[in-house]
C-alpha cells in the first residue's frame, strides 16, 4: 500500500508536467470583441421585460362595442379573485429586469477587461 503512493504522486506530476507543456505550446485564445450591436438588442430585450414587468396596473379593455363593458368588468373581477398571483409575479419580473441588468452591465465590464488583458499580453509577448 505504501509504494502506491508514490506512484501516484509521480503520476500526478507527469501529468501536470504534460498539461503544462500542452499549455505553453497552444496559441492564446483570442476572444471575439462584445459587438455594441448585440449589446443594444440584449439591451432592448430588457426593456421588454422591464415594460411588461408590472402584471397588477396593465389596463383592462375590451374592443367589442355591445359587450365590451361586461367583458372589462369580468376581467377586473378576474384580476381581484386572483390578486396575489399577478402581484407574485409582477415581483418575479422586475426583479428578473432588475438581475438582466446588473449582468448585463457586468458582461461589458468582463469584455472590457478582457480586451485590456489581451492587448497587455500581446505587449508582452512582443518583449524578449
């Protein structure tokens, strides 16, 4: 039991010496720039969530002229016999804006960073 141990610390290290020489040898990965364009729909998707968010203060209506009226005041009873739902909700989705948002602002920042990394690393590379 005892010479297994060393066995497998040798195993260990050869496999790290490996990995450290496939490491060295492969070309750096090189990431694709975070396009504003992408940045302006992902942020126009939030907008979307954030509109549509607030499930409570959506206005009733109807567009039928004859029961129109009878329709809305079915839906108001519907909306106060289901009260805690569309409220539980309207919470879930803001605070889902609310998160879309924050990592959003956070994936700009991780892409920013990158690219300073990247640019730090090619100056680098270039010195002897």
């Amino acid at each position: 039991m005892g010479a297994e141990q060393p066995q497998a610390a040798g195993a260990q290290a050869l496999i790290a010496q490996r990995l450290r020489e496939t490491a060295a040898a492969a070309p750096a990965p090189v990431f694709a720039a975070l396009a504003p364009a992408r940045l302006t729909e992902w942020e126009s998707d939030i907008a979307v969530v954030e509109r549509g968010s607030d499930l409570v203060h959506l206005p009733i209506s109807s567009h039928r002229a004859g029961s129109g009226p009878a329709l809305v005041a079915v839906k108001r009873w519907l909306r106060r016999l289901l009260h805690p739902l569309p409220q539980a909700q309207s919470d879930v989705n803001a605070a889902t804006a609310r998160i879309l948002h924050f990592l959003l602002l956070q994936l700009v920042e991780q892409a920013r960073a990158i690219e300073r990394l990247e640019a730090e690393l090619r100056v680098e590379r270039r010195q002897p």
